[in-house]
C-alpha cells in the first residue's frame, strides 16, 4: 500500500505495488509461506502492532491475496491461507530473497533458503523465454511498452 497513486501511469509493476509493495505485506506472505495461519503466528513471526496487521490481513483478503478461514466456533476464530494468488508470490518472494543474498550478503550466510520438498535441491527463480524455452540472463532481457 503506497501513499501515492499513479494514476495516468499503464504500469504492470506500479499497479502491482499498490497491492504487494508495502514493507510488511510481502514479510506476512513470506510468514504464510512458513506455514503461519493464525494472527498470533504472525504477530509471534513478525515485530508488527496490532493493527497494522489486521490491515494488512485485510488488504491481502480484499485483494485475493489471502482467505479467512473459520477454524472454531466458540469463539469463532480465523486463519489466513493464502489463494492460488498469493502462492503465485512464490516467485517473486524468492526473486527477492536471491538479490538480497547476493547484494546484501550476511556474513553468516543466508537466514533461509527455498528448497525443493520432492529432493531438498535449493530453488531458484529463473527468466526463460516462452519461445524458446532458453534460460535467459538479466543482461539479455528487454522490457518494452506493448501497447
């Protein structure tokens, strides 16, 4: 959630963070992709107030993002899943763990890792291109208006 709006702007990346760009929205779904469901387990995973995560959880609900999920009744209580969406985050949550690791090294090495759960190989995001198939290097990459 930006304070700005970019209105007049036909840009795939500013539309997309105005959804995903604030600071805590991708550390809730990075939490999410640990398996936190629960308020508690993000309030317990990350060093946020209240009530900004109760926006953020909505925010990621209103946009697809994140479901709330009943899981008691009395009294009734939510988990937050993430959607076929928010899972589509994967991506560019490991795109941005990579570019940390590389141009913001710890000196004990990365925290975390994506690893694969079929073999536990380490996961990395890749461009390839939808022609070829290739695995295409940043230096050859392009971006262009199209309309």
């Amino acid at each position: 959630m930006l304070r700005h709006t970019y209105e007049g702007q036909d840009c795939n990346l500013a539309r997309t963070l105005e959804v995903v760009g604030e600071r805590w929205t991708l550390l809730i779904v990075r939490s999410a992709l640990l398996g936190v469901r629960r308020f508690d387990g993000f309030l317990g995973n990350l060093d946020i107030a209240r009530n900004v995560l109760t926006n953020r959880l909505t925010r990621l609900v209103d946009h697809g993002i994140m479901e709330r999920v009943p899981y008691q009744d009395k009294p009734v209580r939510h988990e937050y899943r993430l959607t076929p969406a928010g899972h589509d985050l994967t991506r560019a949550v490991i795109a941005l763990m990579q570019w940390g690791d590389r141009n913001l090294p710890q000196e004990l090495g990365p925290p975390r890792r994506a690893q694969h759960t079929g073999c536990d190989g380490t996961v990395h995001a890749e461009l390839r291109c939808d022609r070829c198939g290739r695995q295409v290097h940043d230096e050859e990459v392009d971006v262009r208006p199209v309309r």
